[in-house]
C-alpha cells in the first residue's frame, strides 16, 4: 500500500489515487504526419523500467490533480513528486508537457 | 531415463528410493550453442524441449537466473482453458490445451491434470449477453463450451449463494468442461527432465547480464557464468521482458505490474471446479492438497516487486465472500505477488523482433500458464525455421505498428 | 469438578475461582479462566490431539503459540464452525466445542493411518511419478487424494458475526509486547509520541511473562502490569492485546488482526469477532522475539516431545506442567533454567542431555548429582505408540548425532522437552524488505539489513540478553524520537535481574539413521523426514525453493515457523553448501492466517459495492418496476401490469412511446459542464467531429475514440452559452469519460482555457417521448414556444417549469419527437409526477431501459458496450463520414494504419431472422466465407420488435455493408440454435427521419 505525496494534498493512501502509467509517453505534436512505427512507438511501446521510474498519477479522490512521481519499481520507494506541466526537479528528464516537442 | 512408474516406485522404496537418478543435469554452460533459450519458466523449458523434439535440435542451453519454473510459472493459479473469443487465440490456447491432455504421460511426468471445469459468471445482462457471444464463438472454434443457467451452476457449486438480493446476482455463466488445473511446478520439471533428457543444457544461476549485438544479431550474451553464444537466442522471461529487450536495444509494448493471489489453509473437498468472475476480479480453485486458492486482480502501477497492494486483496475477498458467505471463517495461509506483462490487447507477443536471430516470447499478462506447451510448440518452430508457426502468426510484436490487435481484454478474471 | 492431574498448585497466572467447561473430540473437560485450549487439554492429560497431514501418525501439542504445527483443531459449530484453529492460540471459554481434524472415524482409532505403515510408497513428490496410467483414471485417482488431504471442513451455514475495519496513523508501532517492546512503548509514549503496541498473546510480558525475572525490584509480573496501567493512561497510547502483526505492506503500512474475545462466545447474536488495523507508522519497531526450534530425530513427532520453551510457557503462563518424568535435550543454556522450572513445579527429571562439550558455566555440573546429565549427546529416538514412552541417547559428531542402534539406551520418560537454539522471528522484517542473513553463532538467521524507519529489538535482533537488550532497545528509541521531532529523552532506568542470557548454540541438525526409511521429522505439519530430503538432494531438487516446492517442507498452515531452519540446516549438510549461500525462500504474508471475513470487513451485502440510485427511485419502487443492475446503478428495466410477463410489458411500453407518449428516467447519463474559451476546441479534439462551429442553443451527437482509433463512448452536446457547454456520456462510461477528458486537458494540453464540472447527479433527466410529447411539454412550458419551427431537432431552450429552470433538450433515442427536461434533481420527482398527472389523458406510460433499447435498435442507433468491444472503429458502426478529416483528434492517427482501412472490418448491419436469436450468437455464411464453420460475424442487439411484430437484429459483420440482401445463417451457443437471416440496412423504423422532425 503506497503512500503516495500529491504536492497539494502530501500523503495520501494509494487508495485515493489512479496511476497514469509512465511520463515519459509523450504525444506527437501533428499526429498525422508521424509514420506507423513512430505512432505505435507512442501509442503502445514503453520504457517499463526496473528501478527509478518517472510516473503520473491522479488524485482521483482528492484535489483532482495530475502530477508525477519518481518512485522505485523494485522496492517501491518515492523519491520526489511535482506538478504535472513542471519539470523535473533536478531537470533531467523530459516528461513534461513543457518539455514536448514543438 | 529412469521411468517414473508405480512399479518402480515400489521397487526403490524397497533400498529407501536410493535408485532415482537427477531429474535433471546441472551442467556447467559451454561457450557456444546452437540455441540459447533465455528463461527456465516453463514456457522456456517447453521450447527447448519441442526444439530438441520436433526439430532434432539438441545443441541447446536454456539459461535461468534464478532456479526453473521460479517465475510465473510456479507463483499462479493454475488455471487452464481455450474458451477464448477470438480465432486466433481460440487456436493457440486450444493447442495448449490438447497437449496438456497428454503431457503426463508424454514427460512420464504427473502434472495432475485435472479437468474439472472452469465455470465464469454473469452478473448482469451485459454479460450474459457477453456469454451467449463468447460461447457460440468458441463452439465455431469446435472448442467445448456451454451456457449454464443459475440452477446448473447452483448444482455444480452447491455452496454459491444465488439469492437475487446479492450485490452481484448469478444470471447466468458459461463452463469449458475440459478446462481445469494442473500442477504447476510440475509443468516445469517434466519438461526440464524430458529435455535435459534430449540432451538439453539446464543451467540455473545464470542471469543475462548483456547482449552483445551487431549487423543486426545478437553474437553472444554477458552472463554471470560467462559468456555464451549461440547462432540463434529466444527470450522467454515473463515479468522481465522489458528489461532484457532494453539490453538488445528494442522497445516493447509491455507494462510489468504485479497480479496477487493466495491459498486458505488446507480443507477437506468443497469445491469441484474452478470459478471465475470477471465483473468482480476473482478465481477460484481448490487445489488437490485442499486449500482454496484464489486470485485476484492486477495492482495499476508498474511493479518489479512481486507484491501488491493489500486494497486489491480486500476487494477480491469481498466479492467472495458475496459469491460465497459460508466461506466468512477460512483462513489465509499465504498471500504472494508476481509480475505479469501487460500488453495493451491482453494477448500475447510471439515471433521475430529487430535483431534477425533473436526471437521473442512474451507478453502472456494474467494468463501464461495455460499456454505454456503450446506457446513452446509455436516458439520452437519460429527459431527452428525462421518463420512464425501459422498458429503464432498473428501475435507478431509488428501488429502493434499494424493496429491489427487481438483485444482479449474479457478474456481473463481480470480487466486490465 | 474433576481433577486436573497436569495442573500445578500455586504457579501460573489463570484464574482458578472461574472454572470454564468444554467439550473437545466429544469429551467434556474443565479448565479455567485465562487458559487455552492447549494448556486445559494439557491439564486434562490430553497428549494425543491430531493426526499428520499425510501419515496420519498420532501428534501431541508441541509448541505453545503461533508456531505449533500440530494442533489444528475445528472450533464451534453451525456458523461459527471454525476451520484449523490452534489449539494453543485459542482462550476457552464457557461451552466451547472443538474436535480434531482429518481423523476418521476417530482421533484415536483413524483409518488412515494405514499410510503410516505404507509410508516407504509415498516419499517427497511420489505422486509426480505415478498414478499416470491409464490416463484415464487420474480424475479417480484424484478423487481418492483429494478426499485424504485437507484439513477442517467448511461451514455449512453463513457467518454470523461481523468483521470491522480502522485505519490509524501513529508516530510509532511496536510489535511485540515482551520486556524490549513494553520498554521502548513506555520510553517513546513518555516522550509524546503517538505509540501503538500490538501483541498477539492475551498478556503482556512476552517469554518472560510470570518468569522469576525482576525489573527495578518488581517481579516482572507487577512491573508489566504497572507498565501497562500506565501506558493505557497516556492518552496517544494504544495497547493491543490478542492482536497479530499480519503484513507489513509498502511505506510502513502494517496490518494488525485484533481478535475480540467477549464473555458470551456462542450467543446467537451477530458480534464483532474481529478487527483489522490499518497502521499507517512513520517508524515501525518490531520486537517479536525468537521462535524456538525443535531437534530432529527418529520418531521426534511422537505426542509427549514438546518444545523446551513451551513448557517453560505453560508451566510460568498456565500453571501447566505437562509430564511427571521429565527428559530434556538441547544444545544451548536454556534447558537448565527449564530444569530448574521443572524442578519447582515437582516433576521428575529423568535425563537431560546438553549436545555441546561443555556448557556456558558449567550449569550441568550443578544437576549432576541430581540425575543424569550427558554432554555432547543428543537425542536419538524417541520410543512409543499413541505417545512417548522412552527416549535413548548418543554422542554428537560436529553437528550430527549418531544413531547407535544396538547401544541405545532407553530412558523412561512421559515427557521429552527440546531446544535445538532459538530463530530470531524475521517475518514481518522480512515482509518489509530487510535481508537476512546467516549467523553461525546462533545456529540461524538474524536481519542483515533493515530498511528505513524500521527497527528491530531484543531476541528478533539476535540479542539474547535481557539487560543488553534493553540499552539497545533505549538506544533506538532515542533514535526515533528525535526523528520525530522531540528532544527531551525521559531519564528512565530498567534494571533488571535474574535473566539469564543465552549464548552460543551448536547445531545438532539430525541425527544419522542407520535406517532407509526414517522417520525424522523436520516438519511436523507436512510430515517431512529427513529422507525425503535425501531423495529431494538425490533427485536434484536442491535450490531451497525447489527443496520447498518438492518435499512441501514449510509449506502448511504453520508455513514452517519452527521446521524452515532446521530443514535449511540439513539440507546443507546434504549438499555441503553453506547456509547463507543456499539462502531462504521468501517470506510471505500473512505472519499467521487471517480470516477471509476480516479482510472483506463490512464490504458485504449492499455495501460490496455502492448502489446509485436517481432521484426517482422512491417512484419507480412505489410502481413496482422490475431494476436491473447497470454498473452501480440500479436502473427500472421495465414496469409490468398486473402480473404481465416481461415481452408483454416491454410490448406495452414500447406500442405507447410509439402510438402517443412514454416517459423514460435518463437521468444517469453522464453529464459534464465546460466552461472556458477553449472549450470548443477541447471537444474538436475529443470528438471525432467538429464541434466549436455549433450554435449556442444546439446539441449535436457526436462519437469519442480512444487513441487507438477504437470507440469508447457516445453522446450529445450541446452549446448552452458561448463559453458553456454540456455533454453527455453513456450512463456506464460517465465517470471514466470525465477522468479521461481531465487527463487529456491536464496532461497534454493544460493551455487549453477550459474548466470540468460533472454535474451527472446535479440534474436529474426526464425524457418524454412519443407523438404526444409536445402535447404534454406545451402545459409545462408557459408561454415559451415549443413548436417544431422554433423548437426543431437538435436544439435546445430554457423552460421555467413551475418556477424551476429547465433545460429542455430536444433529442431522441427512440426515433420519436422527444425532449429530455433536465432539473434540479430535488425537483425531479414531482415534476415527473405532474408529467404522469398531465399524460394522463395521453395514457403516458412509464417505460423502462429494455423498451428504450428496443425502440432505439428499430431506428439502428447502436449503444457503446452493445454494438462496440473496444475494438471497434467509428467507420464500422456506419459513422465514419463524421470523421474530421485534416484536423486531429483522439485516435484519428490510429485509423489510417493498415488493418484499420482494410476492407474486412466488420460492419454494422441490420438482420431479419426468421425468429428471435440471442444477442452473441454468431453469423455464417459458405458463400461469403467458404466455410460453414467461420465466423464472419456476430449479432450485437436482438430483440422482437413490437413496431414491425417481426424480429429484428443488429449485427457487425464482416465488409456487411457490401452484404446487404445476402441470405446468412446465425448460430447460438447450443446446436439447436440456428436460424437463417438476411442482410439489411440496420435502420428498421422510420428510415427517413420523418417522425424525429414532426
């Protein structure tokens, strides 16, 4: 049972939240000209790593926010979570919306 | 190969079963094969087993990096069955299933078959609806299958509650007759004796450290027992798979989150078949030993950690209970966790992947464990010839890129 | 009141002026207050309580707590007919009934323990070599197995006590009530910190409960009973007795299972039995002590061998001492505090064998004279039938015994208590991800590594020294508290005296059989011998979880709480691997079994899952109609008269809606407001079709797609101010739609100026349908003009009903005129009931959704869920004209990739079979497909259409819509289910629209 810290609400039980799966999905900006490997790349690929993973959950019961966590696929460990158009907080990672192609 | 046999069980327990010889070898690996399998689960040990015996092949290593038929396949509920909706699973399952009706004796191996029935439930006129569709698809399929109405399932479950005041009332449900459980462990040692048997190299403690590739192949793998290297590789590992396509540098459409189940203390027989609900997330089972055993759902989060949330335990229990009052006072005994590949259509990936020498097998979710001697028949003849077995065509990891998929989200217990 | 002949005058902590009665395997026995089943039958001279899962050899109690793998007993009867409860965890009470279990025909004369006798057939694993021939025969086989093995049976009548649930979050839980846990509560609480302690015995003090230990010169009895009095004072304190650590889940959640034992145990009324604590801690101590391990040799299971720590228990906890002539093995110093125990209690030492050279103080010395000590000796076997009659004796070599044979001495005795070294208790630890790891100077494994806010303390942690184990306990706690941000440490000091520490054990793992086929049990639950895990190592099955899986050693109810050392110790003889290397198989929840029932708690019944219901349920109630379960909802599925039949009421309804008007509760549609400049463009990119170019005061329909291109969903919106807009969703999807579309605006698109508000229960939805629907609307619209020239299709308008706001929608899902009026959902119900009053001379008839599903199949509308899986393309249900073309949208990518655009989609189509067919049943054709086997096709909607009087289907065949005309056969699910049918356009009823525009 994760604890999992919303940056509005702090710790909240797993219960009260929906995950979002991996952040670093990013959806092409014009859809339309991407082929179909590059599209399915998007639509269906993912990194699933084993250890340190950047995810986005839902504050489902909560405050209704989106945002992301980095938390530990092994050992369940959370290391930090910020707001969903943020980025990272040590800036490596492109898993915002700020950070998506334009 | 020292038959397993009443007699000669007899005979060795006249000299205190001094006379059984190693299951299996525990050979050091050579440098080089003709076939590496990655992954001793049972899907793995099947491949090699079917390459050594429908290709001729035995120059192979099977490469385990805990012990065999330590990953999913000996951590689930042991349900079997081929009532699947669409065609092409519909075949590949049935394939299974007819090769586990004669695996005991072809491994001279009991894996304790046992075709008890494997009844799902409806709950609301949606899912009889959902029954009536999938029942006479897979009849088509010239797969057993029947509707059963509240009272039949009342006499083959004589303990399910069917009041209509129950929050989720039994309309209906379907039971595949031949459907039913085996042991699993079992499954997994039949086929590592009857392929080290045909001169297959078991080798456990050996995980895959990294792959080392180029021109598009795979040369050799980096493994904790040293190199090896081979002229074609498979990569059978559950639960994993990511990781290791990660290391040959392919993607996968692949979530690995983990699915929970648990077994009541051991009881005297009452119940006769295996259930499941897909509304409510549940199957159950009593396993021969007498304890109830029981899954549940996917926890929704990434997870390499073999348990999961105590929420999805508690829901699972109360839809039970629901299903089930009288069982208010059991007891569980042991509750566990292991991790599934989900794939974004509930069906698995089999075939070709970037690298022209490597194969792939994956991608099984909630439901591997029926298909093991199946997905090992389809598996070794696409790295025996190249070429994906008719069966296996459709499950190629390209389908993705092609939209064409195989959505067999109501397939399973479980909702994804 | 019979005599207790095992019961000790003077010692234990029951309550002797309470006499409690109760009946075991038939007999009625009398014990007292504060015993347990274990320690009355003990005091009765009950040895012989069960029987071994698979020999069926007589087994006595032997331990005293959770790790007894032998005294499995069913408690009660009718629904409070408990399976496999311990008889050592349970408190007697007043007429409790228990029996033993998997004995025929009785405990004492049991049919099955033939296979004791047999037992050379049935090593480890022999059922995985035989019973293969004929094939055919395994389900007999099977029955046979099936019907030896279990345990308790299961109640044949509900349960009727309840389960409750609490989550609580505290600054620290400590497990485990012993001295260590009792001084870091009383420690931590003094420094105002929230504590929670658990225990899972009914008192505290742990193994020194009632002991001769004194704490600051009180006996240690006094100084916990002070302990506690004063921690049950602090207010932020909580003591939990009966009350079991079960899991340790993620982030420091901990499952605590309170059993809650009340005077009247049989009453008839329903009562809490148990409690499930949900702990939320920011640091959790576990002080659970160590299990104590039994010495394996031949016929150690015999009833009468008893664990040394158990009678130390009974004797100091129950005044219980369970033999006259005494014997007593081990391989460490505590069997000489249990020989003086023995001693004060006034049995008969017979023979005490220490297995180590020479002991910590020369302890042996000082019983020498007393009876015989034999140093570097360990037991050999045990001799007896139904219980221990004589044990003999034989010297130790490194760290195995012997057996002599011809030598062996046979000592009497009536008891034989063992120590074979103590297992620090690393479940739950282990649960939470600590490592452990192999500790040779105790023989077995201690915690290597402890994650984060957790700790361990006292004999868990390896420390075997009370006075060490309590600085250490201090230190910890010092730890803790900072950490939670109090600086002020209370100076309290515990001293105590009279422990004895205990030090090095050395291992007697076995002892050698000269014997093929011994019977050395290892664990006593699942009857596994030495042998078999000769023939596990013979066989190959040497990794411990192989070892595990094969022998099924540790795998009963018990999970091998006192059997997994010593058969790790043996199997690592057998191979000659280390310990540590081989390792441990993974601990698993829960630390002892958890009742189903406690786990699903109140989630029973109507609260297995909310019931929603519209605000017009109390009316649809009070007319009788039939509900159907939708999701949560419950939702009128038709209304009968007078004892009609379903198809005739669904007749009924359907004729009126069509001939004059019926009235339909829509009001669980989902519903959602967007409000914002952006709003347009948000649903331009939701919907597959434009949306932003829509007039204020008009609805359109409109289709949304997953981005895979698949439909997930359907509805009308509608543009109710320039920057305010309303949608709808299907009633099963209007949660997950509502989610989805904040997750596309706060994920992907957060500049998009737009605000969600599900309003799905704020208005409640009445659609009145039929030719007379704007009959009936004219007398609740005023002057507002509801003709169809300013009120057409597909728009919308305010009406004051009654002074209320309404939003009057003019759309259909029947084909006929008709408007959904949304109100205020505290309005709803008089306002349907003036609609009933005013219909009333148009025969209004309420219909429910079987009609509305008739109606709108007629008319070819699909219902997501019916004409869709998931996996179906706008295109294929006949709407891909509406698709945007250039623009994106959700899914639009999707539907240009190959298998997307191909010809063999299945189409909706209509079907006329010659007679009603279920819904899901499948369609043929050996023209189109060439086989008469393969599907092309399924019926997706089927009813008997009261419009036409024929039936009519929906079906999404396979490139249908070039089929139209074509004749097909349509297959059930049973053989005598198939009809012929023809191909036709799916709109059955009014193709043109013409009864929409009146």
């Amino acid at each position: 049972m994760l604890n999992i810290p919303c940056p509005w609400c702090g710790l909240r039980s797993e219960v009260e939240f929906s995950s979002g799966g991996e952040s670093e999905v990013i959806r092409p900006l014009d859809p339309l000209k991407k082929s179909d490997h590059e599209w399915s790349d998007y639509l269906f690929n993912r990194t699933n790593k084993k250890g340190w993973h950047v995810e986005r959950w839902y504050h489902i019961h909560g405050c209704r926010k989106w945002f992301h966590i980095e938390r530990n696929t092994i050992t369940h460990e959370i290391r930090s979570s910020w707001p969903i158009t943020e980025k990272h907080p040590e800036g490596n990672l492109s898993v915002s919306y700020s950070d998506r192609e334009q | 190969m020292t038959r397993y046999s009443a007699l000669n069980l007899f005979q060795k327990s006249r000299d205190g079963h001094k006379g059984w010889p190693e299951a299996w070898r525990k050979p050091a690996p050579k440098s080089s094969y003709d076939i590496v399998i990655v992954g001793g689960g049972g899907h793995g040990l099947a491949t090699a087993y079917y390459l050594a015996k429908n290709y001729g092949i035995n120059n192979i290593a099977v490469l385990e990096k805990g012990w065999i038929g330590g990953g999913n396949t000996g951590r689930n509920t042991t349900i079997i069955r081929s009532n699947y909706l669409w065609n092409e699973s519909a075949h590949l399952y049935e394939l299974s299933l007819k090769l586990y009706e004669k695996l005991s004796q072809e491994l001279n191996f009991n894996i304790m078959l046992s075709q008890r029935g494997v009844i799902n439930l409806a709950h609301s006129q949606s899912e009889m609806h959902e029954v009536t569709r999938r029942v006479s698809a897979i009849r088509l399929n010239g797969i057993d299958s029947e509707v059963l109405t509240p009272d039949q399932i009342k006499s083959l479950i004589p303990i399910i509650n069917l009041s209509s005041k129950s929050r989720y009332p039994i309309l209906g449900g379907s039971i595949q007759r031949r459907g039913g459980v085996a042991r699993h462990d079992a499954v997994a040692w039949g086929f590592a004796r009857a392929a080290d048997n045909l001169g297959i190299d078991i080798i456990e403690n050996c995980e895959v450290l990294s792959v080392s590739t180029s021109n598009g192949i795979v040369r050799s793998l980096e493994t904790t027992r040293g190199c090896i290297g081979a002229k074609k590789f498979g990569f059978v590992v559950s639960g994993h798979s990511s990781v290791l396509a990660e290391k040959a540098g392919f993607r996968l459409p692949i979530c690995s989150q983990p699915l929970q189940a648990l077994v009541s203390e051991p009881l005297k027989p009452f119940f006769d078949v295996v259930l499941m609900s897909g509304t409510v997330h549940v199957y159950l089972s009593q396993s021969d030993k007498g304890e109830l055993v029981l899954g549940a759902g996917t926890d929704k989060y990434n997870s390499y950690s073999q348990r999961g949330s105590l929420s999805v335990i508690e829901e699972m229990m109360s839809a039970s209970l629901e299903l089930f009052p009288i069982l208010s006072r059991l007891k569980v005994m042991r509750m566990w966790g292991r991790i599934v590949d989900i794939c974004p259509d509930a069906s698995p990936i089999i075939g070709n992947t970037p690298l022209r020498n490597l194969y792939i097998n994956c991608g099984w979710g909630t439901g591997g464990f029926k298909a093991t001697p199946g997905s090992g028949y389809v598996f070794a003849h696409n790295i025996a010839t190249g070429e994906p077995h008719n069966l296996a065509a459709p499950f190629s990891l390209d389908r993705f890129a092609k939209g064409k998929l195989i959505d067999e989200h109501g397939a399973a217990a479980v909702a994804h | 009141m019979k005599k207790q002949p095992f019961r000790v005058e003077g010692l234990g902590d029951i309550e002797r002026n309470r006499p409690i009665m109760f009946t075991f395997n038939g007999k009625t026995y009398t014990g007292f207050k504060g015993d347990t089943l274990a320690s009355a039958l003990l005091a009765n001279g009950v040895i012989l309580v069960g029987r071994s899962f698979k020999y069926h050899r007589p087994r006595g109690i032997f331990g005293v707590g959770v790790d007894d793998p032998n005294a499995l007993v069913q408690i009660g009867v009718h629904g409070r007919s408990t399976p496999n409860e311990r008889a050592t965890t349970t408190e007697i009470f007043e007429g409790l009934i228990a029996k033993s279990v998997n004995v025929w025909p009785s405990l004492r004369y049991d049919i099955l323990a033939i296979n004791n006798s047999f037992s050379s057939m049935f090593p480890a694993g022999f059922y995985y070599k035989t019973f293969m021939w004929p094939a055919s025969f395994w389900p007999i086989y099977e029955y046979f197995i099936r019907k030896a093995a279990g345990l308790g049976t299961v109640p044949k009548f509900e349960d009727p006590d309840t389960y409750e649930k609490k989550y609580v979050h505290y600054d620290l839980l400590i497990v485990g009530g012993g001295i260590a846990g009792l001084v870091a509560a009383h420690v931590s609480a003094k420094a105002g910190n929230r504590v929670i302690l658990a225990d899972e015995r009914a008192n505290l003090g742990g193994s020194k409960f009632n002991s001769e230990v004194t704490i600051n010169n009180k006996p240690v009895k006094k100084w916990v009973s002070d302990i506690e009095s004063e921690l049950e004072s602090i207010g932020d304190c909580m003591v939990l007795k009966r009350t079991t650590a079960v899991i340790h889940s993620d982030h420091n959640f901990v499952v605590l299972r309170e059993k809650i034992i009340k005077p009247n145990n049989h009453s008839s009324h329903t009562m809490i039995s148990q409690r499930l604590w949900k702990v939320r801690a920011k640091s959790v101590i576990y002080a659970t002590g160590a299990l104590e391990r039994p010495m394996v040799f031949q016929n150690n299971d015999l009833p009468g061998v008893m664990l040394g720590s158990a009678v130390t228990d009974l004797i100091h906890r129950y005044g219980v001492c369970p033999g006259k002539n005494v014997a007593i093995a081990g391989n460490n110093a505590s069997i000489y505090t249990l020989a003086e125990d023995l001693k004060a209690c006034g049995a008969n030492i017979v023979a005490l064998s220490d297995s180590r050279k020479k002991s910590d103080n020369n302890e042996n010395l000082a019983f020498d004279s007393e009876f015989p000590v034999f140093m570097g000796q360990a037991p050999i076997c045990a001799f007896g039938k139904k219980k221990i009659r004589s044990v003999s004796f034989g010297p130790v070599n490194i760290d195995t015994a012997i057996s002599q044979n011809k030598d062996d001495k046979k000592i009497d005795c009536d008891l034989l208590c063992l120590s074979g070294g103590y297992d620090p208790n690393l479940n739950l630890i282990a649960q939470a991800g600590g490592s452990v790891s192999f500790d040779t100077e105790v023989s077995s494994f201690n915690c290597q590594s402890i994650p984060k806010d957790i700790f361990l303390i006292g004999a868990a942690a390896g420390n075997f020294d009370l006075q060490d184990t309590i600085s250490k306990s201090l230190n910890i706690v010092k730890k803790i508290i900072k950490q939670n941000g109090t600086s002020v440490f209370p100076d309290i000091v515990y001293q105590t005296k009279g422990s004895k520490s205990l030090n090095a054990v050395s291992p007697v793992w076995y002892v050698q059989s000269k014997k093929s086929n011994n019977k050395q049990f290892v664990d006593l639950h699942n009857d596994v011998t030495v042998s078999d895990i000769d023939l596990s190592v013979r066989e190959g099955y040497k990794s411990i979880e192989h070892f595990k899986r094969y022998t099924t050693s540790g795998m009963g109810p018990d999970q091998g709480k006192i059997a997994n050392v010593n058969a790790l110790g043996i199997l690592s003889k057998k191979i000659d691997i280390n310990p540590q290397s081989i390792g441990t198989t993974r601990f698993r929840p829960p630390y002892t079994p958890i009742t189903f029932g406690a786990l699903a708690g109140r989630d029973l019944g109507d609260l297995a899952e909310p019931i929603r219901i519209t605000a017009l349920n109390v009316w649809h109630q009070e007319s009788k109609a039939v509900f159907e379960n939708v999701g949560q909802w419950k939702r009128p599925w038709y209304y009968p008269k007078n004892e009609e039949t379903m198809e005739a009421a669904v007749n009924r309804e359907c004729k009126a809606v069509r001939k004059s008007v019926g009235i339909f509760d829509a009001s669980t549609l989902g519903k959602i407001e967007l409000v914002g400049p952006d709003a347009g463009e948000l649903l331009n990119r939701i919907y597959i079709n434009r949306f932003d170019d829509l007039k204020v005061g008009s609805c359109r329909y409109g289709i949304i797609c997953g981005d895979d291109g698949m439909v997930i969903d359907d509805g009308v919106t509608s543009r109710l101010e320039d920057k305010r807009w309303l949608m709808t969703t299907t009633t099963g999807n209007a949660s997950k739609v509502f989610h989805w579309i904040d997750e596309w605006l706060q994920c992907e698109w957060p500049e998009l100026d737009v605000f969600l508000t599900s309003v799905s229960s704020h208005w409640s939805t009445i659609t009145i349908a039929g030719s007379n629907a704007r009959n009936v609307l004219l007398e609740l619209a005023g002057d507002v003009d509801v003709s169809n020239s300013s009120f057409p299709h597909h728009t919308w308008k305010i009406i004051k009903i009654f002074g209320v706001v309404a939003r009057v929608f003019r759309v259909s899902f029947t084909g006929e005129l008709s408007y959904e009026i949304n109100i205020p959902s505290r309005y709803a119900h008089s306002l349907w009931e003036s609609i009933i009053s005013i219909g009333e001379r148009y025969d209004i008839t309420p219909f429910g959704t079987e009609s509305l599903h008739t109606l709108r199949a007629e008319k070819g509308y699909i219902v997501v869920g019916h004409e869709t899986d998931g996996s179906v393309t706008p295109d294929d249900i006949g709407f891909g004209w509406m698709m945007r073309k250039r623009k994106d949208f959700i899914g639009h990518r999707s539907l240009s990739r190959e298998s997307i655009i191909g010809e063999k989609r299945p189409q909706l189509v209509g079907l006329l079979p010659e007679t009603y067919i279920p819904e899901g049943a499948q369609v043929l054709s050996d023209e189109i497909s060439g086989s008469d086997k393969q599907s092309i096709g399924h019926v997706t909607s089927s009813y008997n259409s009261p419009s036409l009087g024929i039936p009519i289907a929906l079906g999404l065949i396979q490139g249908g819509r070039s089929l139209i005309g074509s004749n097909i056969r349509i297959i059930g699910p049973s053989n005598s289910m198939s009809v012929n049918a023809k191909i036709v356009s799916h709109c059955f009823y009014d193709p043109n629209g013409d009864r929409l525009n009146v």
